[in-house]
C-alpha cells in the first residue's frame, strides 16, 4: 500500500535545464494537486487536477506544466528553470471524501 | 480572496502542557476544515471537520470545527517532545477540492 509517491526525492538543476517529477498513486484518487513550499511562504498551489486528462492552473502556475496522461499519474514539468524554483514540491490526492494524502517531497535546488 | 489564519504563529511550551492552536477561514464555497502536523517532511493527516460541534479525537488530540464563526480548534494535552512540529490548518473549497493553506503553527514541547 505505497500511497502517495514522488521521484525524485532531490535534484540540483542548472538554471535553463528541464525536468519532470513524477507523482504515482494507487488510491484511485480522482483529485491531484501540485504544491511548492517554501519558508514562511506555506504551501502555494501550482497546478491540480480533478480527474484523468484534465489539468488547471492554480496561483503560481507560470513555469510550470503538468499532465495526467492516466488517472494513477500526475507530472509536473519544468521547461525552463529558474533559481526562483529553487523549493520543495509536493504532490497531494484526495478520493475528495476524506483527507488528502500527500508524497515524501522533492528537494529541487536550481543553481 | 480566501484565506485561512492561524495563530499563535510559534508556541514554545513544557513536557505535560496543553495547547490551544486556532485556524480562523474566509472561503467561498467551503467543503470541510483538514489539520495537519508536518516534521520536517510531508505533512500528515490530523482530522477533516465538517460539521459544526461535533469533536474529533485521536489519542492527545482533539479538534472541533464551529461554521458559524468560521473557525477550528486543534487541542493538544499531556504534550510530549515528539509533539514538536508544524501544524497546519486548511479549508476544502468548490467542486475541485483546492485546499487553501494557513501558514501553520510551530509548536515547540521542551523536556
């Protein structure tokens, strides 16, 4: 019963590099969401989705895309990166009946 | 806008306390109120409140949510060291399910 997982779990990019994270989870949730979390900032969210094939931008969507090709799978993509990335990013998913269960993280640093 | 606020932003108190943490919320469309504690980690999940009155307990914890006055209590007895963390309050909103985040409490426990 794995949950929520996110790979990578750290990754040092170059700014102007792209990469893309990867959500999984085996719940059958509908709902998947994208947050960054940086100190004294909380939790901001960069894009969600409410269901397979369909996507929508959150409050800091811009330099980021996503995905969700099959409804196990969220992907978020950086096309470009900026030190301005440099956060923590997690996924989330909920069944939307009860509490949203979130992967381990990815510790991206953009240099 | 949305939001939610919680206070007291950092608490510091002794082994065997009990602790009052508050989240206040202004949302269109509110769905439920979720608390959760996060280490340095993801955050994990406390309790989703939705109706008014009615307490939620597990173990030491133990949270109520009052729609009228639009606000939620997490209680903390009997704290322990292991306690230690950042507890975060959030408000499901609408049909997609979007969280909207305070920016947490830290509650230090000394021995």
């Amino acid at each position: 019963n794995a949950g929520v997982t996110q790979t990578p779990k750290f990754r040092v990019l170059k700014t102007g590099q792209s990469m893309t994270l990867l959500c999984a989870q085996d719940m059958n949730h509908e709902y998947m969401y994208w947050y960054r979390q940086d100190p004294g900032m909380g939790l901001r969210l960069i894009h969600y989705s409410v269901g397979e094939g369909t996507t929508a931008k959150g409050e800091v969507p811009d330099g980021y895309n996503v995905s969700r090709l099959k409804k196990q799978n969220f992907l978020l993509g950086l096309e470009s990166a900026a030190p301005s990335q440099t956060s923590v990013y997690f996924c989330a998913s909920t069944a939307g009946t009860y509490g949203y269960t979130f992967g381990s993280g990815t510790r991206l640093t953009v240099v | 806008e949305d939001k939610v606020v919680q206070s007291p932003l950092s608490l510091v108190v002794h082994e065997g306390d009990t602790v009052t943490l508050n989240c206040s919320y202004e949302v269109t469309n509110f769905r439920s109120l979720l608390w959760y504690k996060q280490e340095k980690k993801a955050p994990t999940f406390l309790f989703m409140l939705t109706s008014s009155g009615i307490e939620k307990k597990s173990g030491r914890l133990s949270s109520i949510l009052d729609k009228k006055e639009l606000f939620s209590i997490l209680n903390i007895t009997a704290t322990q060291t292991g306690d230690s963390a950042v507890y975060l309050c959030a408000a499901s909103v609408g049909n997609n399910r979007k969280l909207i985040w305070g920016l947490g409490t830290s509650l230090a426990v000394n021995p």
